[in-house]
C-alpha cells in the first residue's frame, strides 16, 4: 500500500514539471525569458545555441524522468 502511495505522489507532483518542459521544448524562446521580459526595453535575440541547449536540455529530463518514473513503478 505504501508504493502504490509513493508512486501516486511521484506522479501528481511531476505533471507540472512535465508540463514545464514540454512548454520548453515547444516553445524556448518563451520559456528562456519568462520573468526576466521586464528587464529588456526591446525584446532580445536569443542565439542559436541557448534554443538549441534548451531544447535538449528539456528532451533529456524529460527522459531521464520517464525512466525514473518506470523503475519507480516496475520494481
């Protein structure tokens, strides 16, 4: 009984973070300015590299989560 509690916890607290990261995968440019807009007077150009470093970076906690998760459920 305490398992199948854990494992329903796990899984409620880690539907905003999937949302998180999807939302940055879909969308870096937003997600790499969110809270920091209001220190540009113009909206700033963000490099290849920091969308791309946001993308994968999302992509493997995404991953690397699910993987958790699994173990988490199948042991």
């Amino acid at each position: 009984m305490e398992k199948i509690a854990e494992i329903f916890l796990f899984f409620i607290f880690m539907i905003p973070m999937y949302g998180v990261l999807i939302w940055t995968y879909f969308c870096p440019e937003d997600s790499l300015l969110w809270g920091k807009r209001w220190m540009y007077k113009e909206e700033p150009e963000l490099s290849e590299g920091a969308i791309r470093y946001a993308k994968v970076a999302s992509l493997t906690v995404i991953v690397v989560l699910t993987i958790i998760f699994g173990v988490l459920i199948f042991s």
